[in-house]
C-alpha cells in the first residue's frame, strides 16, 4: 500500500514538475493581448464543441454496447465517461477504465465483462481512426506518414486477427504462446473479448466508427476556428496530424493527461503548420484548459447523483445477466 502512494506521489508529482515547466514555456511565448481579444461568442463555441464531442464519444460507445446486444442510454453512457473522468483526476489515472465499467453497471446495468470488451474495442477504433488521419496529405505528414500508418494499420489487423481467430492461433504463437495458456485470467479476458468482437452487430460496429470519427471533426474545426480567431489561418489537415502526434506524445510520456509533453508538443506542430508562436501558445492554452476544466466540472457535479441512483435502483433496470431480446 505505501509503495503504491508513493509511486502515485511520484507520477503526479512528476506531473506537476513537467506541467509546471510547460506552463511556464506557453506564458512565455503567448500574448495575453492577443488571448483577451476573444469575444465570449467565440468562447461559447469552444464549449459547445466540448460538449458535442463528449455526445458523439458517448455515442460511439452506446452504439458498441447496442452492437453487443446490451444496449444503454447516451446519456447513462455520458454521465459514466464524465464520473470516471472525475475519479481519474482526482486519483490514480490507471483507475479511469475501472471506475467508468463500475458506473456502466450502476447506471445501466452492463456486466464488467461486457463493459471491459466495449472499451477495448473502442480503443482499437481510436487507433485506427489515429492512423487513418495520418494518411490524409498535409504539412506535417511528411514523407513518413504513409509508411507510419501502414504499419500502424498492419499491427491493428494482425491483433484483431489473432483475437478473432482464437486459442488455436493464440497458443501456437511464437513465443507468447505457452505465456498465453498459463495466463489464467488474461486468457479468459482475451476469449471473452473475441465473443464480443465476433457477435458484435456490423452495423453498430459502422455507427461507432462514425462518431467516433466525427469527434475529430469538431475537434479540428474549432482548433481551425480559435486560430482564426487569433489570427492564423492554419490547414485543417496540419490541425489533425498535431492533435494526433501530441496525443501520442502525452501518451508515451505516462503522466496524467500528458500534462506538459501533449501540450508542448501540439504548440510546436502548430508552429511548424504556419501559426505564429504567440498563436500557437494561445490555441493550446485554451484548446487544453476547456477540453480539461469543462468535463471535469461535469463530472463533480454528476457524481454524487450517479452515487444517489446507484443507491435507488429503478425499475427499468434489468437484472444484470439478462440481455434486450432474450
């Protein structure tokens, strides 16, 4: 127990340390001048885009869920991401997932199990809508671009496609095999996964995807809004490649939220697409502030309701092991 505390102390404190100096590296590059001339019109679209990617996320992930035959309200999905996003940043980041599968089941009754396997084919989903925006021609793609997605599509494919043809590929690969046999509760996971996937509704599989993809949509047309707002015209496909690579970056570095490293790294592609750096350093104070503070403060103010709902079961909430239909 202590050495988990103090290897959580570490990871925010680590978080803080790079935060801090990323902070420090944006105030110096940005003209507050220039920050302070955002009407509030322009302030209320950023919100609204906040919020309308948080109904298209939720959207994807209850059409997963109805694809799997246990179907669940947008905003019973919604009001979970946000309280999971709370928990999150109130405590270990690595408690998102679990705490999001626990108010699944609170809200809408959906088995771990079932929550487990829609949030891991989410992420494939998210991998691979990362990988299909890197194709796209820009100024930051580079001849590197293709090739990167290639391979990062080949990967996806060679995962999905030993998951999907089950133990007797997964236990004869090379290497991991006998680790997959012996695994126990991995191996259960990983079989429950590939029934998920392969009784999973083609169609809902399609309308995840789509929204899903649309959440970058508005994510790079209001990043393209707030440039011209400040002054910089930037090239939509440009906005995309940052907001991916930077994810990537904060990702790889570990700390909660890429705090620092995601920031300081989509100010730097920005400028690298055209924006002017006191510009740049604007966008992502900005784009990194509403997309953080708004959906933390939904989240606080959700929680203790979900707790209360939990506590007061509904009628309408079926037991958790029957399915719509059967």
């Amino acid at each position: 127990m202590s050495n988990l505390l103090t290897r959580k102390r570490l990871l925010w404190g680590a978080g803080l340390l790079v935060g801090g100096a990323a902070l420090f590296y944006l105030s110096r590059h940005v003209d507050w001048r220039v920050l302070a001339a955002l009407g509030p019109g322009t302030l209320l679209a950023l919100c609204a885009s906040t919020i309308l990617m948080i109904v298209l996320h939720a959207a994807g992930a209850a059409a997963l869920l109805h694809g799997m035959r246990y179907p669940a309200r947008v905003a019973d999905v919604m009001t979970a991401m946000l309280a999971a996003g709370t928990v999150s940043l109130a405590g270990d980041p690595k408690l998102g997932v679990p705490a999001r599968l626990a108010f699944y089941k609170m809200l809408a009754n959906i088995p771990v199990s079932v929550g487990a396997a829609q949030t891991t084919i989410e992420s494939l989903l998210w991998l691979f809508l990362m990988g299909a925006i890197m194709v796209i021609p820009g100024p930051l793609a580079g001849d590197r671009a293709l090739p990167l997605s290639l391979a990062a599509a080949a990967m996806l494919a060679v995962g999905v496609g030993a998951v999907a043809l089950g133990p007797p590929v997964l236990d004869r690969l090379w290497g991991i095999g006998r680790l997959f046999q012996a695994s126990g509760p991995i191996r259960r996971f990983v079989l429950e996964l590939r029934s998920a996937m392969l009784g999973l509704r083609p169609g809902a599989l399609a309308l995840a995807t789509l929204w899903l993809a649309l959440t970058y949509v508005v994510d790079v047309a209001s990043i393209w809004y707030l440039g011209r707002a400040l002054g910089a015209d930037i090239a939509p496909a440009a906005i995309g490649h940052a907001v991916v690579i930077s994810y990537l970056a904060g990702a790889v570095s570990l700390l909660p939220l890429g705090l620092g490293v995601r920031d300081v790294t989509f100010a730097l592609l920005l400028q690298q697409a055209g924006a002017p750096p006191e510009v740049a350093a604007g966008i992502v104070l900005s784009h990194r502030t509403l997309r953080t503070v708004l959906p933390l403060l939904l989240g606080v103010a959700l929680t203790p309701w979900v707790l209360r709902r939990a506590r007061e079961p509904g009628p309408d909430r079926r037991p958790s092991g029957e399915r719509a239909g059967d």
